[in-house]
C-alpha cells in the first residue's frame, strides 16, 4: 500500500488538502480531477517553457477544442440549447451540460492557472472567455447561426476589445467610431484598440465602437462583431508587456474597415450595459486565476525555506521568514474562501439578480485578487533573495509571476477605478433598496 502523498503547506485550497467544505460534491471533485490531468498534461508542463518563448504553439488551441476544455471558460449557466446542437452534452469529468455551476468554472479557472502563469492560460481562454458570452447574451439569432458555432467549437477564435490608447478603464469615453456607410448596409469603423489580449491570434473581435455623436459618452456606445484575419483596413502588431507575455497583448489599427450592419450585437447604444454585465464574469475569472498564481508563489517560497540555509540554519528557522510567510497566507486564505463564497452565490442566483448585486463587489473582488497577488510574489521574490531576481535557475517562476502582477491590477478594470466602483455601486444599490422601502410602507 502506497504513502498517502504530503504536500507543501499552502500549495493548494483546503478542499484540495483534505479540509472539509460546504461548496464540493462528487461532480466538483471528478472535473478537478480531469482538469489536474489534462491541462497539466497539455499546458502546465509546458507553461513555463511558453512564457519564456513568449507564445503558445498554435496547435494547443486546438488540443483543447477537440477535448471540449475551452468552453469551460464560458459564465455559467452555459448556452444549453447551443451546445447540445452542436453535439456537446458533457463537460469534462463527465458533467452533464445543464448542471454546470460557477463552482465548476471556478474549479476549471484555477486549474488553468496551476502553473503559476497568466500568459500560457490566458492565450488559451481569454477569447472564449470574454469574447464569446456578449454573442450568447445579446447577439440576433441571425448573428449566433453565422459565428457560434464555429467559435464554441474552437475552428474559429476572437477577442474582446474595448480598452483604447486614452481610454483604458475609461471605457464611456473610447473615441473609436462606427459610422454608417452612404449605402446604408455597413458601419465603417476608425480608430485603435490597444492591449487586446489574443489580438494577434484572433479571427474576430467582439468590439466597442462609438455609433453616437461625440460627447455622447456611454449611451453612444454600441458592441460590433468585426472580423480581424485577413480584413482590409485591419493592421494588428504585438506588443511588448512585462508579464502574461504568451497571451498576445495586441495593439489593433482600423482604417475604414467595412462592417455589416448586422453584426450588431444586440441594440445599438446599449454596449455600455453588454460590456458591464460582461466584465461581471471576465472579473471572477481574472480573480480565480490570481488566487492560484498567489498560491503558486507563496508554496514555491514556504518549500524553498525549508531547504535554504542562511546563517547557519534555514530561513524557515528565522522569526522574520515565519512572519512574512504568515502575513501572507492569512489574505491568501482570506482571498480563496472570498472567491470560493462568490462562486457559490453565482451558482444560486439568477444572472439578472447576481449581475445586479454582485457587481460592486465582483469588482472588488477581482482588486483584492490582485492585492493579494503583490503581496504573496513580492515575498516571495524578497525570500528566493537573489535567486527571485534572476530570470533562470530556482527562482525563475517567482521571478516570472512577479512580472504578471501589474497584469492582474490593471486588466479588466484597474486596481483604483474597481475600488471606486464597489463602492458606488454598493451606495447605489443601497439607495435604491431604501427607496423601495419607503415606497412600500406607504401602501
């Protein structure tokens, strides 16, 4: 009979060491289980060999199709009726399609991330992710028959694109236009995108044009499906970012680039409230992901000061290793049970309702994620000491993970804006449940 296996004290959540929870049942625990084998098989292997290069090989892409592991990435609940159409009942570890829950997308989110790298992931998902949900959500029927089912089915692969040289989180005050052409059939779109991940490697975009006057702000805004590959007025380059280097970040110029009118998605002037709902899952998902790459430094530094001798004992017998190392693992475990507790909401509520008032704190959830993130990589660099400042040898990963920190702060929202916005939004709502309030107790 075989030793039961001893990990490393915070290399992973406590329902994966044995600790009991609430959250998981059998079918949780089957998907975790295929997911630890196929995506550590097929990228967390190679993850930091990718990153490294700065690309994942392109037939990944479509190993992870043919294996149904990029639909996954999608929110839940998935689009059932689609899915089925195009033959896919089953998820992985065998999870009927219409029993898929936020916690198993949280359970598949982390172990993307396993690797303690965004890039190799993101290069993988972030399309399906976040480009996709707004054609399930809010596309024609016309628009899905067209594109859905090569997209589910990864043959074809977009983006989302919103974020703008001088409109990041800014996103009511994006400048590129979508004008109507004299023939009355097409948008000609004009502008820039800039840090578009997967960018390069995209057929399509799922993208943010303004189709109302100047000053218009976000009731101007309206989402397009704009075809990138081979596109006239289309010119896309990579560009070089500190971290998640493998995901494509992409700068993306249009030049009168023709756009059927019906690839609209949804109405137009109404992007604003898509592109809002959307980030509600991008945000959850950035912030499974961040966890586990917090994680992923955190256990690296706990091993290493095991074996590091330093003064003629190891750095795990200094007072000082000890207090950083807890420091860091109380808001690492604070920030799990946070992600774990919101994906258990998601999984109860209507999307209506979550989307309503969840979405303050989604946002604030994903900046604590981040948060979370500089502390546990930063000490870790700090305890690999010189070894977490070299590019190569025992401290390569946390000296990698580091890099992807301002990539978690900034991406979907950066750190300060999202801080903000939770509270507004909770103030907001707040207000307007004491208004119901009032007006009820007048009946």
């Amino acid at each position: 009979m075989s030793a039961p296996e001893v990990i490393t004290p915070l290399s992973e959540p406590p329902w994966l060491s044995g600790a009991p929870s609430p959250y998981y049942d059998a079918s949780h625990r089957r998907l975790q289980a295929a997911c630890r084998q196929f995506i550590g098989d097929n990228l967390s292997r190679h993850a930091l060999e990718w990153e490294t290069a700065e690309e994942v090989p392109p037939h990944v892409f479509g190993v992870f199709a043919k294996n149904n592991y990029l639909i996954p990435a999608l929110p839940a609940p998935l689009p059932v009726e689609w899915l089925k159409r195009l033959g896919i009942t089953k998820m992985p570890g065998e999870i009927p399609v219409e029993e898929w829950t936020y916690i198993h997308s949280m359970i598949y989110g982390d172990e993307m991330s396993r690797a303690g790298l965004a890039g190799p992931g993101a290069a993988i998902t972030t399309g399906m992710a976040f480009g996709v949900p707004p054609l399930i959500h809010y596309g024609s029927r016309e628009l899905q028959e067209k594109y859905l089912p090569d997209l589910l089915t990864g043959k074809k692969r977009t983006c989302i694109a919103i974020t703008e040289p001088e409109a990041g989180s800014d996103v009511a005050n994006i400048t590129t236009t979508a004008e109507t052409s004299k023939c009355g059939k097409y948008y000609v779109v004009n502008g820039v995108k800039k840090w578009i991940t997967n960018g390069v490697m995209a057929d399509y975009a799922t993208m943010a044009v303004r189709t109302g006057p100047e000053g218009s702000g976000p009731r101007g805004i309206s989402l397009l499906h704009v075809h990138l590959k081979d596109q006239k007025g289309v010119s896309r380059r990579r560009l070089k970012v500190a971290g998640q280097i493998s995901a494509g970040t992409s700068f993306i110029e249009l030049d009168d680039v023709y756009v059927p009118k019906t690839n609209l998605i949804g109405k137009e002037g109404e992007g604003m409230k898509y592109i809002m709902t959307n980030f509600n899952h991008e945000r959850l998902f950035i912030s499974v992901g961040v966890t586990r790459q917090a994680r992923v430094a955190l256990a690296a530094a706990f091993e290493y000061t095991m074996k590091r001798e330093a003064f003629g004992k190891t750095l795990m017998d200094q007072p000082v290793v000890r207090h950083r190392l807890a420091k860091a693992a109380a808001v690492l475990e604070a920030q799990q049970a946070w992600v774990e507790s919101f994906a258990y909401q998601l999984s109860q509520m209507p999307k209506a309702q979550s989307d309503r008032e969840l979405g303050g704190l989604t946002a604030l959830c994903k900046a604590n994620a981040g948060i979370v993130l500089d502390e546990c990589a930063r000490t870790a660099v700090l305890l690999f000491g010189g070894n977490g400042y070299t590019r190569t040898g025992q401290g390569e990963l946390v000296e990698k993970i580091y890099r992807d920190v301002p990539g978690a702060r900034i991406p979907g929202g950066s750190e300060d804006v999202l801080l903000d916005l939770a509270i507004r939004q909770l103030v907001k709502l707040f207000q307007e449940k004491v208004k119901a309030a009032k007006s009820e107790s007048k009946l």
